[in-house]
C-alpha cells in the first residue's frame, strides 16, 4: 500500500526538512505540502480528508519544522502497525513533544 507524506505549512518549510522530503518523494513516496492553514487542527481535519478521498490507506504526518532522517520513515512502516509514531525534541526548548503515561 503506497503511504502519502502530509505536511501541513502555516508559514514555511524548515529547509532540513524540505532535504528530507525530497529525499523520500526521491524514493517514491507522495509528499503533499499543504499551505495556508493558521487554524492547524481544522488544516490537518481537511487534509486527511483529501488523502482519504484520494485512495491513500497509509498517512505520515510530518511537521514542517522538524528535521528528521527520511530512513526512519521505512522503519516506522516496517512494524506494520496500525498506529505508529516518533517522539521529537521541541522546538526552542529542552524537552520531548509528548509526555510519557505513568502507571496507574
């Protein structure tokens, strides 16, 4: 099943990330670069709607300003989930983008 890269761009592309893109739309995978949503959520809403109307069965979310190592996508295919995901450092802080479940 072939798996569509969507990004959404409120402003710009990191261009570590735009390397990155390009690097997998070099390895066949369809990278759309969705402009012009200020309202993100409502953005991403729209976008997998059209992803899903389009055929598309796989989606990968990736943020514009993150750079990352285009291998890791394939890796992350490869567990053959339904639901995988990466955990990144923040932008400008020292933290991770999520916050770990504790046990109850």
């Amino acid at each position: 099943r072939q798996c569509v890269v969507l990004v959404p761009v409120a402003r710009h592309i990191e261009p570590e990330c735009e390397r990155a893109l390009q690097q997998l739309e070099a390895q066949g995978y369809p990278v759309w670069r969705v402009w012009g949503f200020s309202d993100i959520s409502r953005g991403r809403s729209q976008i997998i709607t059209d992803a899903l109307a389009a055929g598309f069965e796989e989606f990968m979310w990736i943020d514009s300003d993150i750079a990352f190592d285009p291998t890791v996508i394939n890796q992350l295919r490869d567990h053959e989930l339904p639901f995988v995901g990466a955990v990144y450092p923040a932008t400008g802080e020292r933290r991770l983008t999520c916050v770990p479940l504790r046990d109850a």
